[in-house]
C-alpha cells in the first residue's frame, strides 16, 4: 500500500530530530580513576560505592 500524500522534507527533519546518537557521559571513578558511566560499576576495578566492589574483579589482600 502506498502513502496518499508526500511526506515533505521539513515533516521529515522534525521526525528525524531525536534520532542523533548522544556522546556517551563518562565520570572517573574515585578507586582508580578509570573513566566509567555514572551510577554503574567501574569496569576496570569493579568500584560500585564505598565499602562495596563486585565479585570477581581484584580485592585487596586482608
């Protein structure tokens, strides 16, 4: 089924005016100072908040 009308290039543009990719925010993190995203896990330390790391990435010795 074709459309009845022509979508003109501005209707388009409007449409399409939410669709550009975002630069991706980054924080670094206070254990060791990666670049990370806010409120998420540090990758490289695994540092969520004071007093909690996740499992399987390296934990200090004690």
């Amino acid at each position: 089924m074709n459309p009845v009308f022509r979508t003109s290039p501005g209707r388009t543009r409007r449409r399409r005016n939410h669709q550009a990719l975002r630069a991706t925010q980054t924080v670094l993190c206070p254990n060791c100072g990666a670049a990370k995203r806010p409120h998420c896990a540090c990758s490289s330390c695994g540092y969520v908040r004071p007093g909690l790391q996740l499992k399987g990435f390296n934990q200090p010795n004690g």
